[in-house]
C-alpha cells in the first residue's frame, strides 16, 4: 500500500549511489521504500540531466570513478520513477 508520493530532486538521487553525501541513509531507505510499493516518487522532467550533469562533477572532483558514474546513469531510468513537466 503506498504511503505517499514523494518529488525527489536529483540531490536527492545522487546520494542513492555517492556515499560522501548527507544524508545517504535516508534517501537509500527512501529509494528502497520506492522499490517495495511503499510510496511513489514523481520526478521533474530535467531530473535525468541533472544526475547526468551531477555525475559528471562528481567524476572530476574524484568522488566515483567515471565506469561506476556511468553505470549508475545509465541504469537511473530502470528506476521508474513517474516523470512529470514542472
């Protein structure tokens, strides 16, 4: 049964796969609460850029490593979140 629905913004996703981030537990668990039918998370529409553009500094700062960044990119839409126009 859902609980909620819940608008992540991309912060918010980086941190399912940056572990320096704040607040990594809570977005995990919110990630994993997504996963198990528990709430429903509606995303904007830039949501896909801007994990992209946030990967992509990450990388250069030297936070995660380009294949891992890329890995989570591209595997970002298996998430299924529902996309809206904001």
């Amino acid at each position: 049964m859902e609980e909620g629905v819940i608008v992540p913004d991309a912060s918010v996703a980086l941190k399912w796969r940056l572990d320096d981030e704040e607040y990594v537990d809570q977005a995990r668990t919110m990630l994993l609460d997504f996963s198990r039918g528990r709430i429903e998370l509606v995303v904007p529409d830039l949501f896909f850029v801007e994990i992209s553009n946030g990967m992509k500094v990450a990388v250069r700062m030297g936070r995660i490593d380009d294949g891992s960044a890329r890995e989570f990119v591209n595997g970002s839409g298996n998430i299924a979140p529902e996309l809206r126009e904001i």
